[in-house]
C-alpha cells in the first residue's frame, strides 16, 4: 500500500517536533520500511532526535529540507477556499436559527 506524502499546508501544520514517522517520512515522500532503513544507517534527510523511545524531528529542519516557507500554508488555504466557493449549502447571510432555551425563574 502506497501512502500518500503531505501537502505543504500539513507540513506546516505539524507540531515543533513531529514524529519521524509517519510525520516526517511521509512529508519527505520516504515509505515506513525504507524511512527506518534511512534512521538506522543514520542517512535520513533531516536530523532525527530520540526523546525517550520516540524518534522525532524539528518542523524547522524539515520545513528546510523541503524548502517550504511557513506562508506557503496561507496561500494554499486561500486557494482551496476559492474552488469551493460553490459548494451546495446554506446561503451567505441567510437568517440562523437558535435553539430557544426557557428559562423559568421561581421566586
């Protein structure tokens, strides 16, 4: 099974210090089996930290590696925003229906 690698908008929404897999592999394109292989021969693309039993990356490094600027998640938001803008659903600035609450105060 062929997995699929992230957009630049999810690499840009990972946390500081993703997981080196399936965050970072997966950003890089890298599949689980030879992303490890990579991590054991010490010859991944972007620096692996352990923290404990975790294998972690900076987002800096790979947001680098990959030469993604932080506003390139902006652009593609705004973009996908646009194409649907079509989308079937309920019409700007129609009226909102709230649930009435009642309530009783007894005195």
């Amino acid at each position: 099974m062929k997995t699929r690698a992230l957009t630049a908008a999810e690499v840009i929404a990972l946390p500081a210090m993703p997981n080196a897999w399936p965050d970072a592999g997966r950003a890089c394109g890298i599949g689980r089996t030879a992303w490890y292989e990579l991590i054991a021969k010490g010859e991944t693309p972007v620096p692996v930290v352990r923290i404990g039993r975790a294998l972690k990356v900076r987002r800096s490094d790979l947001l680098n590696f990959l030469g993604i600027k932080e506003t390139a998640a902006v652009v593609e938001t705004a973009a996908a925003s646009e194409e649907n803008d079509d989308a079937p659903g309920v019409e700007p600035g129609a009226p909102v229906e709230q649930a009435s609450t009642s309530t009783s105060q007894q005195k």
